[in-house]
C-alpha cells in the first residue's frame, strides 16, 4: 500500500455502483486487498460485488500522495480494500468527488 496519506471523505455506495456500472465488467478497475492475502488486481464485476455485498449506504476513501485511493469496504473484522490508481478507468470520477467534498468543507482534510 503507499504510504502518505493526504486525506480521506465519504462517498455513498449507491454513487460508487453508478461509477462501476459505466465501466465494462471485465474492465481492470484496481487492486483488491482482503485479509493478508496478497493484493491482486479486480475487474468491474468483482468491485460491484462489494458494493452488493456492502451493508453501508456510504464508505471510507483515503486519498494516497493525491496518487492513490482506498475504498474500505470494510476493517474489522475481515479487511477488505479497494485500491484506485490513476490507471482506473473510474480514477478521475474519484477524484472529482474528493475534490468536490473538500470544497464543501474547506479547511478540513477529513
């Protein structure tokens, strides 16, 4: 995982399962990390899988070195994360939405 957090917000499933339903299901989306299990990459179908499965209306993002995001599904008992890099078709949507939540909130990286 990289190491420099630069900020996190919210995001609701239901706008997430929008992003995912626009990408192909084959589609590379990003990175899946479950439990200790090595990260490995995750198609389309797989993430709205998660979002399926995800008994939150909305989730966690940490924004990495403004490189990187992780979506977490979940951190206890079973981690479960999602990784977005700028190679991810949905990368630039994600983006928008922090971008978005930060002006709604200046002054506050969280």
């Amino acid at each position: 995982m990289p190491n420099g957090w630069s900020g996190a917000f919210a995001i609701k499933t239901a706008d997430l399962k929008e992003l995912v339903e626009a990408v192909s299901d084959t589609a590379v989306i990003g990175k899946v990390a479950v439990q200790l299990l090595p990260i490995r990459e995750a198609n389309a179908e797989e993430l709205a899988r998660f979002i399926e499965e995800c008994p939150h209306d909305r989730v966690e993002v940490e924004e990495q070195d403004h490189k990187f995001y992780i979506i977490h599904f979940s951190n206890e008992p079973k981690i479960l994360w999602f990784v977005i890099g700028p190679e991810s078709p949905i990368f630039q949507e994600i983006r928008q939405r922090r971008v978005q939540w930060a002006s709604e909130r200046p002054g506050r990286k969280r």
